[in-house]
C-alpha cells in the first residue's frame, strides 16, 4: 500500500504524511521520511488485517 503524501486542508501536499480515516476519527500522520512512512503504513495495514482476522474467526 502507497497513498500519495497527504494534502493539507488549506495548501499543498505535505511530505511524509498519510491520514488514518476512520468513522470515529481521523488525523494526518507526519514521518521523518519517506522510508518510515512505508514501515509505518505497511504496519498498519497488517495489523488491521490481523484484527478482521481475528474478528473473522470470532464471529463464525
């Protein structure tokens, strides 16, 4: 997974940064460079994987 680095509201793209969208939330992630944005964000994607997995296996 790669979104390209997030626009702020008001101007320009922002380097390194990625929003977290969610019904409840949602923020705008800054990291120190593009190689740790996709550490953080492949991260990420796997741990919401592992939680629909798990919710997965529960409801069945």
């Amino acid at each position: 997974m790669d979104l390209p680095d997030s626009e702020n509201e008001s101007g320009p793209a922002i380097k390194n940064a990625f929003k977290i969208i969610s019904p409840q939330k949602s923020f705008t992630v800054l990291a120190p460079s593009q190689n740790d944005k996709r550490t953080w964000m492949a991260d990420i994607q796997k741990h919401i994987e592992l939680c629909y997995t798990q919710h997965m296996k529960w409801i069945e």
